[in-house]
C-alpha cells in the first residue's frame, strides 16, 4: 500500500505542524505539572476528524489495529495512524498522540490468548482452558502480538526525529484482569479461596512479564519518543503508566487488600509516575486504600455508564485532592465546556487536575474559551 515516498510526505507534514521546539515546550509544561510548580490545571484537547481523509495509497484509520485486514503491513498501520494525527486540531496543552491499540489487556495476547473483536472493544480468550497449576507466565519475546507491535515501534524510528514524534505504549492491561482472562467466570473468584498461593504466584509471573515488556518496548521508544504517555495522553519525561483492575469491581476489600493491592504497591514502586484507572462505583471501596500508597502520584475517576455524570462527584474529588494526589478526567467541549471549572471550585484547585478530550467535538469557541480561562 503505503510506499516510502508517501510515508515520508506524511511525517514532512507531521512535523511542519509539530516541530521539535512544540515538543520541548510541553514537556516542560508537564513536568512543572507532575513537580507541582505549573500553577494551572493540564488542559489536554485534541480534536480528531470524524472522518479521516486518506490518499489512496493510505488505508482507513482503524482505532483497535486489530481491526486492519489480516496481513496488513505494519508500515501501513503506522501512515494510517500518522495521516490521522496529521488532521487533528490540538488546543492548550494537546498534543497528538496514539498507542498500538490492540486491547486493553493485551499482555493477556502476548501470553498467548486470542483476541476476538466484539462490537467496539477486544476480548482475549485462553486458547485452551487449563487449570491454575498448569498456567506459566512470563517474557514471551517470539509471540506474534509481541513482535507485530515491536515491529511498529522500531520501525517508527526511521522516519520520525528523536525527540518530535510522541508514539505512546500499548494497552498492557492490569494484572488482575490480564489472569481473568485465563481464569473467565468464576473460575478466578474461586481461586482466589481455593488456590490462593497458587494465584499469587501466577500474579507475581504476570508482574515479571508486565514489566519485561513495558521496559522492553520502551528502550526502542526512547531512540525518538518526546517522553512516556499511555492510552491516557498525558506525557511525562519519566515512566508513566495508567495502571488499572477492573476486576476489582467484584472484589470486597479483604480479597483485594490480600491479592490487588500488593502488586500495584510494587509497579507504583517501580514505576516514577504510576495513576490508577478507577472505573466504576463498585470501585470505590478500595480508594481510600489506593490514596494510602506512597508513589501512587493519582487517580483517573470514571463513573461509569449509567452512573451520575463527574461534576456529581464532589466527595471523591476531595478525597483525592485532601490525599495530596492528583486527578486526570476525560471530558468533551460539546457536553460540558465549564466541567474543570465545577471541578475545581468543590475541591479549592485547579492545579492538581488534568482535564482530557480526546473525541471528536465541534464547538471549537467553547474549547478555546476553556484554555483561556485557565
């Protein structure tokens, strides 16, 4: 499809929109952010097309790369993502940003589950149920989903400018749900009474290979990258990761504290930046204890579908705020353009808060009207 000349008038776009000096200026505005010392709220807007113009030679943007015809060359999976950025309008602190997509959890496809396409989202199915005992984690570097996606990261690095292309790390998932996927139902849930050495120490195997990969794939992004970011754009000059368990959801506390909470203790340890995804009511339960780790730097509050909108939140928001921890939130200009500004009066501050939109929008007065507020 995509040939060497067409890849290389997609990054002379790319980088007459996003010169070096646009990249050294924000990273330094995220690090004053992440250090306490910016002194405003992030307000991070990227404005992607709704549709997504492509020369011919250049195949349909597809968010889950999954979803890309089977075969498709890597080269092609990259212009589509570049032809994308390319056409994103970026305001206050935006910048354009994309991750291979190929799941969240897709550690659970590099230990060698199969990724099924369901509607807008991934599911990854063991291959073959076995019990507990019979699972072996670890660094599988010959997998197909593991070298697919090293394939994109090295071969990224020949057309971008160290330092001015931001290529962000793939969806690795939690540990906790990554094990679910090979323990689907029940079966996990009664591990956790019936097995439970046996699933810690699947969970310590699941933390090796995490980590393996994470620095893995971040040694070949440190040959061009501006600085970490993840599935939630916020970019940092040291490691950063969104890190989750949406099992926790079903989890009471004593389970959770026994099982969860050691682990993500040791990634927020291991990691400089570490945030937790915290998706759900059900979830909630666990804040307080999450808020209690030491590197835990904060807290992404998701109240889920069907649930009261962010603004309805206020409790959570000071407690997190009171903690000493910072808050991330998606939002949209179209929906709610004084969102941040609700926020920020029921804790007392903006400053500790990073306000993203990444989806599509079309009140472009709104959004601009927002940054200059802050």
């Amino acid at each position: 499809m995509v040939d060497k000349r067409g890849m290389d008038i997609l990054m002379e776009r790319y980088n007459r929109q996003y010169p070096k000096r646009f990249w050294d200026n924000l990273q330094a505005t995220y690090d004053s952010w992440w250090e306490g010392t910016l002194g405003r709220p992030i307000i991070h807007i990227m404005n992607p097309p709704v549709i997504v113009k492509c020369d011919r030679e250049i195949l349909p943007y597809q968010f889950f790369w999954n979803d890309y015809p089977q075969g498709t060359a890597a080269l092609d999976m990259l212009a589509a993502m570049v032809n994308r950025m390319n056409q994103a309008a970026c305001l206050g602190d935006g910048f354009p940003h994309q991750h291979p997509a190929f799941g969240a959890g897709v550690l659970a496809a590099i230990q060698g589950a199969r990724s099924v396409s369901v509607s807008d989202t991934i599911w990854f199915i063991p291959e073959h149920r076995v019990g507990l005992d019979e699972l072996r984690f670890g660094f599988k570097p010959d997998n197909p989903t593991f070298l697919l996606m090293e394939e994109i990261y090295r071969l990224t690095a020949k057309w971008v400018e160290p330092g001015a292309f931001q290529l962000g790390m793939t969806d690795l998932g939690g540990i906790g749900d990554v094990l679910s996927a090979f323990r689907p139902g029940e079966e996990l849930l009664l591990d956790f009474y019936d097995e439970p050495e046996l699933v810690k120490r699947r969970i310590a195997e699941l933390h090796n290979a995490w980590h393996a990969v994470f620095e893995h794939y971040n040694q070949l992004l440190d040959h061009y990258r501006v600085g970490y970011t993840c599935w939630t754009p916020m970019l940092s000059s040291k490691s950063y990761y969104m890190l989750q368990c949406d099992l926790a959801y079903m989890l009471g506390p004593a389970i959770f504290n026994e099982f969860i909470l050691p682990e993500l203790t040791q990634s927020c340890a291991r990691l400089a930046r570490p945030f937790y995804h915290l998706d759900g009511q059900g979830q909630l339960i666990h804040l307080d204890t999450l808020l209690a780790i030491p590197n835990l730097q904060g807290i992404q509050w998701i109240p889920g579908e069907g649930n009261k909108p962010l603004d309805a939140w206020p409790e959570v928001f000071r407690k997190i705020s009171e903690a000493g921890k910072k808050i991330q939130f998606f939002f949209n200009p179209d929906d709610d353009p004084y969102l941040l500004d609700k926020i920020a009066d029921q804790i007392g501050r903006a400053d500790n808060i990073c306000a993203v939109s990444n989806r599509a929008f079309t009140d472009l007065k709104a959004a601009e009207a927002l940054v200059n507020r802050f």
